[in-house]
C-alpha cells in the first residue's frame, strides 16, 4: 500500500503513471481511505511530516 501512497509525490519517487501501473492502485481510490487514514495516524505520530502530508492530499 505505501507504495501506491507515495505515487503523488512523483518527483521524488519518480513517475506517477509508472507506480500506479506497477501497483495497480490509483491515487484516491476510496478502498485505500482506511489504510491512508492508518498511516497518516502514523507519520503524526513519528512527527514524519514529509509522509503525513501527501496522507492529508489524499484524504481530501
């Protein structure tokens, strides 16, 4: 999963299209929700605010 939640930050983990194909995930699909919710719960907890933010996109 935390391959696909990174896909949206393509120009530090390279090209977007090209995770999402290698994972079959797209960016905001809805079953994804409860996991990015999890790992967001997870980065403010480390204070990892490089991951939490790309969680905080997704769940918009």
């Amino acid at each position: 999963m935390s391959r696909a939640f990174v896909k949206e930050d393509g120009g530090a983990w390279g090209d977007p299209g090209s995770i999402e194909s290698a994972t079959g995930y797209h960016w905001g699909e809805r079953r994804l929700r409860h996991f990015v919710e999890k790992f967001r719960e997870r980065a403010e907890r480390e204070g990892d605010e490089r991951l939490a933010q790309p969680a905080e996109r997704f769940l918009r």
